[in-house]
C-alpha cells in the first residue's frame, strides 16, 4: 500500500468521524432518542459517506457521541443506553436482616 493511500484512508476516517458527530448532535439537539442504524446510513450516504454497518459502527463508537451503538440501532449520547437499569434499587433493612438471624441463630442453640 502506498503512503498517498494510507493518507487518504486516514484521512477519509477521520472526516467520517466528523460527519458522524455532527449529525448526531443534529439529532440530539431534536431530542431523537435512538435511531436505526440502517437509517443513519442512509443519512450519511445523503451526505457523501457511503459505508458498511461495520465501519458505521467503529466511526460512531469512535466519535463518543452515542452511549450505545451496534448494527440495529444507535442510542445518542444525550440518552442512557439500553443496558442500564433505571428502576430504583429495594431497600434493605440491614438491621431487621442481623435482628432475625440472630433469633435462628438463638433458636437453633436450643
């Protein structure tokens, strides 16, 4: 491979990257809360970068615009991704749990 193709690969990179982050903070700033990953292509191929859902992938995961990313849909950066769970936690009462296990404990020494 020569250095002028490394350079314009590197380059053309770099500038999808750069279109990646600008149209996702277009869409965060419309509140989208996900996006096909199949649409944002097509979005991206109105501007000129034609790309595989793989490259698509690494450039949005590259552009730290987006808090979830994978071939379905991409999930912008404004929003939690899919894997975290947002329901509150139960609360333990730590001394009502000590409490009945001292009183088995007590029981079963009788």
């Amino acid at each position: 491979m020569l250095i002028k193709e490394v350079v314009l690969a590197e380059n053309y990179a770099e500038e999808l990257v750069q279109a990646v982050q600008d149209l996702l903070s277009r869409l965060m700033s419309q509140d989208i809360k996900k996006i096909s990953t199949e649409r944002f292509s097509a979005m991206l191929a109105r501007q000129g970068y034609t790309t595989s859902i793989d490259e698509l992938v690494q450039a949005v995961d590259a552009s730290g615009f987006a808090s979830s990313v994978n071939d379905q849909e991409i999930i912008p950066a404004s929003e939690l991704s899919g894997d975290i769970d947002t329901d509150p936690e139960q609360t333990v009462d730590v001394g009502d749990l000590a409490g009945s296990q001292a009183m088995q404990d007590i029981k079963a020494d009788l």
